[in-house]
C-alpha cells in the first residue's frame, strides 16, 4: 500500500509542518540537506534524557580499551585478566597482555527500509519519507560527532552499501542513497522482485558491521518480526544496536472505527478501496506487529524507539537518542 487518504481533521497536521522543501510524499536531496539546522535536538535528547534512561549503557565514543588491537606486552599487576595474550603467554612462559588503542572514529551504520510496506502515510508523511529524513537528521548528529558514517538502504527493486567514511563524504554518499532508492520505481509486484529483501539486508549487514560500531536499523513494526529480530540480535554480540520504529495513526483509528479506506495500491496507478473487512484485518496485522515488536525487543535486550509519520520530528526529539 502506497497512500491512505481518510478524510481531514482539525487536529491533523497541515501543509506548514512539512518537511523544509519537501511535500511528504517525495524524496529530494534538497530537503535532506535542510535536516543539518535541526541536529541539536538529537544531541539534547542524547545528552538529558537519554543519559538518564540507559545509564550504564550507552558506549563512549573515546572507549579507552577500545576495539582496535594495537600491541602485545609482558602482563603486569592490574592489567584485566580478560586482556591476556595465552598464545603469547603459552610459547613465552611468561604472562603477556593485549593492549588495544583509543577508538576515536566510532563507525556508525545506518539501516534504512524504504520497501513497500513503508509506503504509506495518512497524515503528514509516508513513513518511508519519515524513515529518510531520520536517517538525515541522525547522520548530520553522527557527522558532527566525528564519527565515520555508513549503511545500508533498501527496498525490493535493489539496494545501496555504503562503508563507513569520516567527515561529510560518508554522509552525502547517503543522502544521495536515499533519494536515489525512493526514487526508483516501487511499484513492481513484490512477490516477483524481491519479496525477502529486508532478510537479505539483515544479512549483509552483519558483514559490513565490525566490532565496536553502532548500527540504527529504521524501518516499521512490520520490519521488527521474530526472524528479523533474530538476526539483529546477532549484530549485538559485536556491536551497539538501535531500533526505530516508524508508525502511522491511521492503524489506530481503523482498529477503533473499521470502515472503507481510500488506497493507492503499489502495483496500480489508480486509486482504489479497501472494504470494511480488509481495513479491520490491515489494523490488526500491524497491531499485532507492533505489540510483537515490542515484546521480542524487550526480550533480546534491544533499545526500541516508536516515532510517526504524521508528526514533525522537531516535535519527537525526545525520542531520537543514540
């Protein structure tokens, strides 16, 4: 599904909380580039409430013993025992110890669903519009930080792998990755073109992922199943890992009040409509999908965050720490 069309409310939001440039539906660098202006609501959320959430959590970006090995030297009183050398130690018979240097550069992943699943928005944004300009709005914070920046973007038809780079070349490069894989054409039946793409994603991104780094993985609840969990899990052994979680409000209101919806289907140019059952049965999917999410994140130890697509970001930044 594309984009749902209910009837317009009073407190729905109007053409002035869009995007900088943008139009909601759309994607273009212009607007993207425009997140830079808005990157200190991640750094106060990062800096307050954050902080006080996951105290004890949160990774340094100077980690002291970080995870890049440097040399090896004769263990000595307070070394860590964890950090023993016992090959070293076998064949010298004397104690030896790993000392690693100073990470400075954390490199930072970012994985972003644009599939069809995230072509929808009943409000203000599809949640594949909302889902770019997080990625944005987290890779100006990330850039600013120092940090190197990299990913992966997807969809059906394709996807796009960027390595982590430093400064704003690693950025830019996703940007452009961005508009590019929106862009392209979604409208090809899924089933015939890569019905388990966001499978396959997962899976490449283990490989681009090395130890010590930071990987924010942003699609929908749909994303978020027992199998995909599964895999993200596994990133953590290695790596820090966030979750983001881009919703709509339409879900709710048809699981209060189902009636006929207005859609847009991804394999159709017209519009069409989908009848009382099939709109009851849409909103239990997702909140059954979303209550999943929720439930599997807390049991694997993930950090979730839930944003919607039908408000600015400016007005969820409590929600955008790292």
């Amino acid at each position: 599904m594309v984009q749902a069309t209910p009837g317009r409310s009073a407190s729905i939001p109007g053409p002035e909380d869009l995007p900088r440039h943008g139009n909601g539906v759309s994607l273009t660098l212009k607007e993207l580039l425009a997140r830079a202006e808005h990157q200190a609501l991640v750094r106060s959320a990062d800096d307050g409430r954050a902080r006080a959430q996951m105290a004890g959590e949160r990774l340094s970006r100077l980690k002291g013993r970080g995870m890049e090995f440097a040399e090896v030297r004769a263990y000595q009183p307070g070394d860590d025992v964890r950090t023993i050398d016992w090959r070293v130690t076998a064949r010298s018979g004397k104690a030896h110890t790993k000392l690693f240097r100073d990470e400075r550069e954390r490199p930072v992943l970012l994985c972003v669903d644009l599939g069809s699943r995230m072509r929808l928005g009943s409000r203000l944004l599809l949640q594949s519009v909302q889902a770019a300009h997080l990625a944005a709005l987290l890779g100006w914070y990330v850039t600013a930080r120092g940090d190197r920046i990299g990913g992966l973007i997807c969809h059906e038809q394709g996807h796009h792998e960027l390595k982590p780079r430093a400064r704003r070349l690693g950025l830019l490069a996703m940007l452009e990755a961005l508009v590019e894989l929106h862009t392209a054409d979604n409208r090809q039946d899924p089933a015939a073109n890569g019905a388990d793409y966001w499978a396959k994603a997962l899976l490449r991104l283990q490989r681009l992922t090395r130890p010590g780094s930071l990987v924010v993985i942003i699609t929908n609840p749909l994303g978020l199943d027992a199998p995909s969990l599964e895999q993200i899990n596994r990133l953590r052994r290695h790596a820090e890992v966030r979750l983001f979680a881009i919703g709509d409000p339409l879900f709710d209101q048809l699981a209060r009040n189902p009636g006929p919806l207005p859609v847009q289907l991804p394999h159709h140019n017209q519009p069409g409509w989908l009848d009382r059952r099939g709109s009851q049965h849409l909103a239990q999917r997702w909140q059954q999908a979303r209550q999943n999410a929720a439930q599997l994140s807390q049991h694997h130890h993930l950090f979730l965050s839930e944003l919607t697509a039908a408000e600015p970001l400016e007005r969820q930044w409590q929600q955008l720490w790292l």
